[in-house]
C-alpha cells in the first residue's frame, strides 16, 4: 500500500503522555449535557426543572435545523438548567437514579433488512448525527444535501496525532468495543457513498480485514504518520487530488462507530465514554472509562498547587483543544482531557541562553537540532505579539500547501475574492501556524475569523 | 534582589500618573529584555514555539560578531599603517575599538531613542528589529564619519525607512541601507571618495620618530613601479577601496591587464581576508561568511536568497568579462571572484538581502529576487562608475520591487495548486 505524502505538519513528542492502563470510573450522582461551542448553533430547550427524563430523551434541539437533537447521557431528574450570556444555553445537571440504566429503546433491527432512510432517522432520533463533521467547515452535517446528493464519504482514522489524542489502538483491542466498531462499519457501509478508512501502518486488526473484504465502497489508506494526518481536511484535500470530485466529505472518530455499533446491536445508546487523561499537572496519566456527562473532577487528580488557576484543563488536545475548568463535565464532542501547569515563570535573560529543554521547530534554540527528544510542553506565551515579518515558517508548515500569512491579511481586511482565491475553505485548523509564528500572531484564529466573515455574508 | 526592586518600579510607573508613567515603553521594553514575559496563553494552541522575535534578531546580531570583531582590528590596524608603522594584534584592537564602539554606542543610543518615542506614541512594546538596525548601520559606514553626520543618518533611516511604515515589519526597505543611501546623497564627502577609509590614530600622533608617510603614498609608488614596468597607465589615484581604485584604473593599453594593476595593490586573497581599507565591518568576505554559516545554520537567513545573490552577481559578472574590450570600462574586465570579494557585496548578499521583512515571501520569489540583486549590482558597478558601491543601490532597488515579484509569483502557485488538485 502506498502511503500518502504530505508536506509541512510536524510530528510532536511530547511528555506525559497517558499510560495504557484503562480504569473503571462509577456512576456519579449529577452528570451534566454540554451544548456545542459553535456560534451558528441556536439550542431550543424542550425539557424544564424537575423533569424526569430517561436516558436517549431528546433534551434540546437546534432551531434551525430540528434534526440536531442533542440526548440526555443518562437518566434522572432535571435540577438544573445554566444560562450565560443573552440566555445562551451552558448546561444541563441531571440527577441520576441510582442505577442509571432506564434508556430509550429504539427497536433492534436487522441490518440486511433496514433501509438507508430508516437508519439515518434512528441516528438522529438517537442523537448520534450532530457527532458527525462536516469538512469544509467542520460543521453540522445537513440533512436535505445529504440525502439529495448521495455523494458522502465518510473519513475515519483509526489512529491519531494529536499530542496526546486518545489511544485507538487501545479502545479496539478491548473486545466488546472492537465488536461494535464491526458493527457500526457496516451499518454506515450502507449510508455513505464510500468509507475511507485512514491508517499510519499497514496491516490492520484481523477483524477490521474482514469487514473491508466484505464491504465494495470502504477503502483502507495509510497515511503518513505526523500531525495533523487524522485531520479530515488533510485527508479529504489528498483524497481530493486523486478524484476528481466535489464531494461531501463527513468525519467520524472511531467512538462514533462504536456508538452507532452498540445502537444496532443493543438497541439503546451507549452510557460509557472512552477517554483519555495527559499532561504534567494530573496524577493519573491513563485512560478512563467513564459514564457520559461525568464530572472532569470524577476522574482527573490534578496536582496540588498554591492557586487554583495554576492549573489548565483542556478538552482536546494542546493544539486545537477548547479550555475548561475543573467544574465541568465531559463533553461528547472530544475524546482526551490535558491537564497542563501554567508556565508564568519569569525567566531572566531567556534568549541569551543556550535553549537545551525547548518545545521548539526552530533551530534558533539547542534543542532545535535534536528533534527525536520528547520535550515538556508550557503554556507560556514564550513572548509578545509583533507584525508580521514574513518569516515564511507558517507556508513551510502548513499542512494543505496554503499561504497562511497571506490569508491572514486577506482575512484582516474581510477581503472574500481574495480568502476565496486563496482557497481559504482548505484551512484545516491544525493551528500550526499559529504555534510556529515567532510574531505570536494567531494566524489560524484569524483565518477562523475570515471564514465565519465569508459565511455571515453568504 | 535586583528584580524585586526593578518589579516595583515597574509597578509604580503603571500606577501613577507622573513622569514614569510617560516611560512605559522604554520600561517595558527593558522588561521584557530582561525577563520572559509572564503571559501564558488563553486559546487554542496552548502550547506555542519557544522561538520569538528577540530571539530571532538576537541571533543575527551574533551573526554579526565576527564582522564587529574583525572590523575594529582591520580599523586599528590601517590606521597604524596609514602613519606608516606596524602594530601588535592588541595594539591595533584598541586603536580601532576606540574609534567604532562610540559609533555602535550612538547608533544603538539615537535609534532607541526613536524607538522608544514612537513605540510610545503608538502605545506599543518596542519592536525587536532595531537590535539588529542598530548594529548593522555602524558597520557599512566609514569608521571617519562625524557623529553628527552619522546621527543624521540613523535618525533618518528609522523614521522615514521604517516607522512612517509603522514599525519593524511593516518596513518596505531595509532602514539600515536606507541610512547610508541617505548619507551617501547628502554628504558624499564623507561617505565617498579616498579620505573617509582610514582613521587617524589616537596614539603616536605627535611621536615624532615615526616616519609621517601617508598611506596612499605606499600604493601610490607601488603603482607607479607598476607601471613602469608594464607600461599601462592610471587617470587619477583618488580612490582608497579596491572598487574605486578598479574604477580609474585607465585602459587605454591593449596590453596591459587590469586584473593585474588591482592585484598589485590589493590581491584577491587581502580582499578576502578583508585587511583593506573600506567601511567598518564589510571588508572581511571570510567573516561574513563566517557570519552567513551562523545564521543559515539556525535557520535566520534564507539560504535561497544568498546562493541565488551569488549566482546572478556570478554569471552577470562573467558575461561583461566576455564582452569587455579595452575601450569599455575597467570593471567590465574584474574577474566574477573579485567582484565577490570586493566591497560590500558579501556583506550586503548575507546580512542585507535576507533581511526577512523586506524580502519576497515565497520561495521560487526568493530566487528571483537574489539572483535580481546580483545581477543589478555588477550592472551598477560596470555601467554606471559614478556609483561603484553597486550593493546598497541594488538591493535598495530589490526591496522596492519584492513584494511586485511576490504578488506575480504567488498567483502563479495558487493557480497551478487549484489545477494541480483538479487535475491530477
């Protein structure tokens, strides 16, 4: 099998990765439903206060588009319901019982028999279908193009890059999850044009060969093995290249098979969540099994320091992740926590020194020159924002071949003929660009900002 | 215990009101020279490069060093000769750091001062860009020029080649070269010419057992034996540096060579070296390439843009060498090697050229736009004598012209991407 090619990226080694010890984590007595981070998302709330709700109960749902229903994670009583800013929809509590296992039960069914039309329903009844990205956009995937243009293809990697992303060669050789991954491949075989199935070494799990000797529309590629090669952009712009074809590309993380796996086969959706804990300032560097919804602090130990914002959580991983505070409760729509130290220390005369322990691409440090060596990540900002000296670091980066700074000025001045000609849709927000800018400009927030400019106006 | 008392000072000066208020960038450019700031990221990526734009210039300026060092010896040490007498490595060290380290004191002092009152003016930190202005600028001036004069011209060069622009990056020319252009049109007495080169030294003037023989009489009866044994003849000798003296060597003899009349005076191997008279720091092609290994070693310069200054300067030269006869100009006849090793070319090719912010962005750009300067430079210099300094000129002209190659080559690439990725 050839293995894809692609320029830029860079392959992170980085300390404290978590452990391949898995631990059990029990029930909690409030799990909460975090809505997603997105401002084209407008939460309609259908439960109140005191409500009873069952586990797969449909909790709210997007104005918009009423085929984003977003589930309870478990079941109990509603006791609380937080609103920011404007009435923006933070959070739900729920209570839980004490068993915790009263879920809806969407009929079990044969897959050779159910229709196309009949499993996409019960993926959205089930509120699987908003855990599905849409690239370009990384964004929910619209129902009515779906089904008209039927020319989807589904992007899965069944490994990952991302500075301590989650192990998934880990969550499938757990048997119970493997066997629902199966599953799950063949029940979206059926909905999806074809499957692309992306991977950095050759010969995948017995089991997983089978299903793709099975199945004529999934594909297994390998891919080279340096972030950001799990990123669906990456992968979709190479896979672009070969084809010739304008499709709907659609992500999923290999959890998201295993859940619709466990919808067929048990009929109701799946309570555990697989997740992943790294970082300096947590004890446990491990993987957890854990309900859905459970608080952070059920099970991540940080470190104990002198203030409480010492400390950082962040849901995801350190490049792209969104950060959280200890109080939260897991999200569905990241698989790893990191839990990192601030870095405010003052160094006195830092670039005067020779740099033997810097997280650095350059070479304008020691360390630079031994890239193999796993270094510590901080936090700092390792310096102040300046203009932009055209450096030219952030064009050998990046990823997709585009010229970030470029599309940064493009995107400062909301010039769209220009972010358009410059394919600004083929940002992948790996946020390379962003981490190698010795200006400290952030570039890929900036870009960001082009592309919600360009979708305001239409 | 230092920076107890240098946190309360800042403390105090973001408190109040009063006159260190009024001083905010100056403090906290010193601040945050001293001392990694304290901010952390608050969005994603949380983790970011350890490499900065004070780290960047830091190490350019450490690429400068060898030329520093070895332009005060090469001061001290023609200043020795010039009055006719050898002098011990130390000796000629102090007489030269005498006469450049106030330059480099008031260079660093007069720009950071505008610096600081424009960083001020804007409510910005100070840029880190001026490190390496700073010390670039005493360093492609004459070691004879009044501090008046040399004022003039780095004030000028940061206000008008940079911050009218707004600041370091934003610059279209390189502010260092546009003080010394400035400086060459507006007194080119100083600036140009057979006196500026050499300084007078401080000691042993009045010692009246040295012989006072000037230092142009030495290579001026090197010339004349020269020519009495070949036969050719020279116009005028007024110029001092290899570049001005190759300019009026005269050929009206078909026999004689050129080449040979330059290397009587100044050989390849000196010019290399760099032990001649010129501006402070850019008579050594060794040290600059010394320099140029630093900084394409971590990664600073751009490699690109300094082979392909080399190529076009190369081939550019090498053409005029065929097309030469003895009716057209003496530096049609200069040998490519010479031209590379003569005046500032190797300085101006390693530290000038790749200065980042005014040249092009894209790499294919970069070729064009080396490979431009060398080109124009050998053409200034053979064409156009009035200007034998063809360096500055062409790389201040590239400067100007890189963000037009830029614009034509970028469009290029994004097209040939879209066509690549449909067609393929």
């Amino acid at each position: 099998m050839n293995t894809i090619q692609f320029n830029g990226g860079h392959r992170f080694l980085i300390s404290d990765a978590p452990s391949n010890s898995i631990y059990h984590i029990a029930s909690q007595p409030i799990i909460g439903s975090v809505p997603p981070v997105t401002s084209f998302f407008k939460p309609k709330v259908i439960i109140k206060v005191g409500d009873k709700i069952s586990g797969g109960q449909v909790l709210f749902y997007d104005k918009k588009n009423p085929f984003l229903k977003f589930v309870a994670p478990g079941c109990g009583i509603i006791s609380n319901i937080k609103y920011g800013k404007k009435r923006v929809l933070e959070l739900i509590e729920i209570k839980t019982d004490k068993k915790n296992d009263n879920f809806i039960n969407f009929n079990k069914t044969s897959i050779n028999k159910i229709t196309s039309q009949e499993i996409v329903d019960k993926l959205i009844d089930s509120g699987i279908w908003p855990k599905f990205k849409k690239f370009p956009g990384f964004d929910f995937v619209p129902i009515d193009n779906f089904l008209k243009i039927e020319l989807s293809q589904l992007y899965i990697s069944l490994f990952t890059t991302e500075p301590h992303g989650l192990n998934i060669n880990l969550l499938l050789s757990q048997k119970k999850y493997l066997d629902f991954f199966i599953m799950g491949l063949k029940v979206i075989t059926k909905i999806f044009k074809e499957v692309h199935v992306f991977n950095n070494k050759d010969n995948v799990s017995k089991e997983i060969n089978e299903v793709l000797e099975q199945k004529k529309n999934i594909f297994l590629h390998k891919i080279l093995d340096k972030y950001p090669a799990d990123n669906i952009g990456l992968q979709s712009w190479k896979m672009k290249s070969k084809n010739n074809d304008n499709n709907i590309n659609i992500s999923a993380v290999p959890f998201l098979i295993i859940e619709i796996g466990h919808l067929f086969s048990k009929g109701h959706i799946i309570q555990e969540r697989f997740i992943s804990v790294s970082g300096n300032g947590t004890k446990k560097k491990a993987h957890f099994i854990v309900n859905a919804g459970s608080p952070i602090t059920s099970f991540v130990n940080s470190i104990e320091t002198e203030k409480i914002n010492d400390i950082r959580f962040i849901e995801g991983n350190i490049l792209t992740g969104r950060q959280i505070s200890s109080k939260d409760y897991l999200s569905d729509y990241e698989q790893s926590i990191q839990v990192i130290k601030e870095d405010r220390e003052r160094i006195p005369l830092v670039f005067f020194r020779l740099g033997l322990n810097k997280l650095t691409l350059f070479k304008t440090w020691f360390s630079g020159f031994f890239p193999s060596v796993i270094r510590t990540p901080s936090t700092n900002n390792n310096g102040e924002e300046r203009s932009c000296i055209q450096c030219g670091y952030c064009l050998n980066i990046c990823p997709t071949e585009l010229m970030p700074n470029i599309l940064m000025k493009a995107s400062l001045i909301n010039d769209i003929e220009e972010m358009e000609r410059m394919d600004i849709d083929e940002c992948i927000e790996c946020q390379l660009c962003t981490f190698i800018c010795p200006s400290k400009i952030e570039i890929g927030h900036i870009i960001k900002s082009g592309k919600d400019f360009i979708k305001k106006e239409g | 215990m230092f920076f107890r008392q240098w946190d309360k000072l800042i403390k105090i000066a973001n408190s109040t009101n009063g006159l260190l208020s009024t001083q905010k960038a100056l403090l906290s450019g010193i601040d945050t020279f001293l001392r990694r700031p304290s901010n952390v990221t608050y969005r994603a990526p949380h983790v970011r490069d350890a490499t900065d734009l004070k780290r960047f210039m830091m190490l350019v300026v450490v690429g400068l060093i060898p030329c520093t060092l070895f332009g005060i010896w090469n001061t001290g040490t023609n200043a020795y000769l010039s009055i006719g007498c050898q002098s011990t490595f130390f000796e000629a060290f102090l007489e030269g750091l005498l006469h450049v380290l106030p330059l480099i004191i008031i260079s660093y002092t007069a720009g950071g001062i505008c610096e600081t009152l424009f960083a001020q003016a804007r409510k910005h930190e100070i840029a880190e860009g001026f490190l390496v202005t700073g010390l670039l600028y005493p360093l492609i001036c004459p070691a004879t020029i009044p501090w008046w004069i040399f004022i003039i011209g780095i004030v000028f060069g940061i206000i008008i080649g940079k911050e009218v622009f707004g600041g370091t990056g934003m610059n279209i020319i390189n502010p260092a070269l546009l003080s010394r252009a400035f400086l060459f049109f507006a007194y080119p007495a100083f600036m140009s010419g057979d006196d500026p080169w050499i300084v007078k030294p401080f000691n042993k003037l009045d010692d009246g057992t040295l012989i006072p023989s000037n230092w142009t009489t030495i290579a001026e009866e090197k010339i004349l034996m020269f020519i009495n044994n070949t036969g050719g003849s020279i116009d005028a000798l007024t110029g001092q540096t290899p570049l001005a003296l190759a300019t009026n060597i005269s050929t009206n003899d078909v026999n004689t060579n050129i080449n040979e009349f330059l290397h009587e005076i100044y050989s390849t191997w000196d010019m290399f070296i760099g032990n001649i008279p010129g501006s402070i720091g850019e008579t050594s092609t060794l040290m600059c390439l010394i320099g140029g290994c630093i900084l394409l070693l971590v990664g600073v310069a751009s490699w690109r843009i300094m082979l392909s200054v080399l190529v076009g300067a190369y081939v550019t030269a090498l053409i005029f060498n065929f097309v030469a006869t003895p009716d057209t100009s003496s530096l049609m006849h200069i040998t490519p090697i010479d031209h590379i090793v003569m005046g500032g070319f190797a300085f101006g090719m390693i530290f000038m050229a790749t200065d980042p912010v005014t040249s092009p962005l894209h790499n294919i750009s970069k070729f064009i736009y080396g490979i431009s300067i060398g080109a124009l430079c050998i053409l200034i210099r053979t064409i156009n004598p009035a200007y034998p300094e063809g360096m500055m000129l062409s790389i201040l002209f590239m400067n100007i012209f890189s963000p037009f190659i830029d614009h034509y080559v970028i469009k290029y690439f994004i097209n040939k991407r879209k066509e690549g990725v449909n067609r393929a």
